[in-house]
C-alpha cells in the first residue's frame, strides 16, 4: 500500500522462524507518547483525525484491515508528519481470519472491538472503525471508554458493559461530539459508521455545530511498566509465544488452557473451543473492575439429569442468598470441580465484587480453596487481593509464603500475564515481580532475559530464597546439572526456607539423572 499517511513496507522474511516486516524507519515519537505530556491541541487532533482518518480508509479501500488500531502504532515524525504504522495483524478482509488462535488474543484489550474480542472471522471495516473511535474518544474525553486490572475484564466490558457516557466523565465535552462517539463505539456493527469517511466528516461536523474548536483532554493512563516488562506482556498478549518444556514432571491438572476466548461467557462459539481445546483454569487479580451479569439460575434438577447435587445444592443456597459472597464461592467451587470452569470464574467474580476489597476473611478462605486445587493463576490473582486487605499492617508470614509460592508456580504458564499484571506484583513485592519475569521468560524460551530478570531480583533482595531456586532452574535448562543439583541441594536441607521451597527443590532434584 502507498498512502502518505502509511509506514511503507520494503520487505518481509522470518529469522529463527519469526516472521518480520522491514519498514521505512520513523525518526520521532508515537501517538501514545504525545498522549502522556499533555492533552493535545485542536489543531493535532484534526491531524489525527485527518491523517488516520484518510490512511484508515486507504487501506480499507484496498481490502486490507489493520485489527490493530491504538495511539502506540501511530507516530509523529519530526517533520511533522503523521504515519499509521504496525499491520503486522493486518489481514485481507476477505480473508475470514479470527484475531483470536487457540493459545493467544491478537489486538489490544483497551481498543478492541467487540467482534474481535468474540473471534468472529467475518470482520469488517467495522472493527477499525470502533477501535478508531476509542482513539477518539481517548483523545477528547481523557480516558479510554474500558480499562481495568486484566484484559479478560477490558475484552468483557467492550463486549457487555454500555460505553460510558463522555460527558459523564467530562462535562466538557459537548452533545453532538459525544452522538458521533456512541455510534462510532456502538456493540453492533450495524450501528456504527459504514465507512471511516463517515466517521471522520461525523466528528469534525460535531465540533463545527458544538461552536467551539476541538479540544483535548490530558489522558489519564495507568502507569507505565518496566520496559522489559511491556516486552515481555506484549509478547504474551499480541502473539502465540511456543512454551518451552517444563523442568518439573508436574502432576496432570484437572484444566488444559485454552484461548482467552472461553473466558467470555455467552460468546458465539464457546461450546465449540471448549469441546475441542478441553477446560480452563484461569483466574484474574482485581476482578472488581468487572461489570458482571448476574450468574444464570439452574434449571430443575429433574430437567437436567447430569448436574451434580453439589452444583444443584450450591445454586440453591445462591438463590435464598444473592448478596452473600460465600454462597457464590461456594457455587464457584462447585462448579469447578465439576469440570466446568467457565461458570465457576464467573461465579467467582461475582463472589469477589460482592465481597469488597478489605473483606479479609472472604479472600483468605477462596485462596485457601483455590490453593488446594492448585489453580496457581487463580490463587496468585487472590492472594494479591487478600494482601491489599492488610493496608498498613505487615501480612503474616504464611500469607507472604503462600504468595510468593502461587506467583512463582503461576509464573511458568504462558498466558499468566493475561490474569495477573507484573505491575500488581510489583506494587506489593518488587524483588517477587522480578522473579515471575525471569520465570516467566525462562518457560517461554528466553533465558537471557530470565538471567537479567534473576539479576534484577538478586540486586534488590539477595537472601531471598526464590532467587537460588530460580537459578537452579536456568541452571538446569542451560544444561549444568552439577551446579543446578549443588544449589538444589542445599535449597532441600535448609530448615529457614519456606516448607514450598524445599519441596520444590526435592521435586527438581528428582528430574536429575
């Protein structure tokens, strides 16, 4: 494609089997950039609106969908210019593709469009068009319309929660501008703006009839990563990253992951990727963020034959109390040992909103159960919960072990940044949040960056025992068993290590020849 306002592509080709694109090289900032010094002036939002609004429809005209529209892959030259950049999920929109595979969601939770999020194949100019619109109400309202804790609640609110209204949030911005929002961002296609032309002739013909120039607002955004976390979230979240092999022989789980997309209750399809990819075990921190519906009473037991008295009994004791969070928990369980994940994450939810945040108690028996499961992703993401509710005072020491065994545990999964932000662990053990990185990309075929990230955590906090335990396992995937079993060794007979410690390190010894 050649369009003034387009990143020109010269060339493509793989090295170490990924694919990559060679592209005209952009000296300046992106969009997303601008965004955090401040809100943008009238005359850089026509920009934006003009040039990404013509690039855009360019490339709609060609047949070709970019699926990827977001501030980060638009960039502001020095000259002045504005380019639409990054089609690397681009696809002919005859194509049919789904941006979601078995393993991975491809797009970004904040800007994705509902069908998008859903996998459907048959998309549109229309997914652009809404996550074009998201850019413009980002820009004009001063928030993104959906942001919470994990892209699952991001993806369930673009699918099921009403758009917030702009001019709730901003008294500032005036009727017609917020009209021509709520139909770019409207759930069916149908409703939306057939072309981006529209869009963009909407938008500037809202200002000119509000009487006043367009106008800005300073965006208000979470903040910012370590780099090499972003690095290594975007990998997890934008591309199917091929895990490598565990060291540890684990026990066979009740759970196979499979893509986020069976996370979203009632979608087109689930039946069909649960049937085919088996269940999930997934679990997400901070799930307040969640707007939820409520969780669907079961039929009669007599109209189905197969439901469990516990599932029966649990949806029951729901029913008499709706806004006890234990009775949720309980159908939670429930239905999680009944092999039907979905459910249970959605029941759980509800439980954990009903609970509040500083209900101690709630957070410390569903982690308890969760735990007993060995639903890692799921206990991590409540243990983080259970700490906050502790506020000033210093958490016990068990409650400290066992978050540190859950993050750690968790941390091998590929698709534990989805559910649990490095930031969150950060935010409550700093030297813990390095570690899930190093393990993290150590299970994911980066051992260079496990290396650093063991670094990084070594320098912070050098006594702590998660950080020879980690360099056993990089020791073992790069093959020095000698120096792995010394470490190990002496991991498995020091009484002050966490009792999670020496067991992990006796398993390990044990996969040595």
């Amino acid at each position: 494609m050649e369009h003034p306002n387009i990143v020109p592509v010269y060339d493509y080709s793989e090295h170490e089997s990924r694919p990559y694109l060679v592209m005209k090289f952009i000296e300046g900032d992106t969009l997303k950039a601008r965004f955090q010094r401040g809100a943008l002036s009238s005359q850089e939002i026509e920009q934006v609106v003009t040039s990404v609004g013509s690039a855009l429809g360019y490339a709609h005209q060609q047949g070709v969908l970019h699926r990827d529209i977001k501030p980060s892959n638009v960039l502001l030259s020095n000259e002045g210019v504005m380019y639409l950049a990054d089609f690397g999920l681009a696809r002919i929109a005859q194509a049919g593709e789904s941006t979601l595979s078995s393993d991975s969601i491809m797009g970004t939770p904040q800007y994705i469009s509902p069908e998008q999020a859903m996998g459907k194949k048959d998309l549109d100019s229309g997914t652009d068009i809404y996550s074009f619109g998201v850019m413009l109400y980002e820009m004009v309202v001063g928030q993104v319309p959906f942001s919470a804790d994990t892209p699952f609640s991001i993806i369930h609110d673009h699918i099921y929660t009403p758009l917030p209204l702009p001019m709730d949030i901003n008294p500032k911005v005036p009727e017609p501008v917020q009209k021509v929002l709520l139909k770019a961002l409207a759930k069916d296609r149908a409703d939306r703006y057939e072309t981006v032309e529209d869009l963009v002739y909407a938008f500037k013909a809202a200002w000119t009839e509000a009487g006043v120039p367009m106008q800005g607002t300073a965006i208000t955004m979470r903040p910012a990563s370590l780099k090499r976390d972003t690095k290594i979230q975007d990998k997890a979240t934008a591309q199917r990253i091929e895990a490598s092999q565990p060291v540890v022989k684990k026990r066979s789980s009740s759970w196979i992951w499979v893509s986020l997309v069976l996370m979203l209750i009632g979608c087109v399809g689930l039946g069909a990727f649960a049937n085919r990819n088996g269940l999930i075990r997934r679990w997400f921190a901070q799930p307040t963020a969640i707007v939820n519906s409520p969780v669907p009473s079961l039929p009669p037991a007599s109209a189905q034959p197969n439901v469990s008295p516990a599932i029966v009994a649990a949806q029951e004791l729901v029913n008499q109390n709706p806004a006890d969070p234990n009775a949720h928990l309980g159908l939670s369980l429930a239905l999680w040992d009944d092999g039907q994940p979905v459910p249970a994450l959605q029941a759980l939810t509800q439980a954990a909103n009903l609970a509040g945040p500083t209900n101690r108690e709630f957070f410390a028996n569903a982690t308890a159960e969760y735990k007993k499961r060995e639903a890692w992703i799921a206990t991590a993401g409540l243990y983080l919960r259970l700490v906050q509710t502790y506020r000033d005072e210093t958490p016990p020491q068990e409650v400290k072990d066992g978050l540190s065994e859950s993050v750690y545990k968790a941390s091998e999964q590929k698709d534990m940044p989805l559910f649990v932000f490095f930031d969150r662990i950060d935010a409550v053990n700093l030297p813990l949040g390095y570690i899930a990185r190093g393990r993290y990309a150590l299970y994911n075929g980066n051992i260079e960056e496990a290396k650093l990230q063991l670094n990084n955590a070594e320098n912070n906090k050098p006594d702590m025992y998660e950080v020879p335990l980690l360099k056993a396992e990089i020791e073992l995937k790069a093959g020095n068993q000698r120096i792995a079993r010394d470490i190990l060794t002496a991991l498995s007979s020091d009484l002050g290590a966490p009792a999670w410690i020496r067991d992990f390190a006796n398993q390990l010894l044990q996969t040595i020849p």
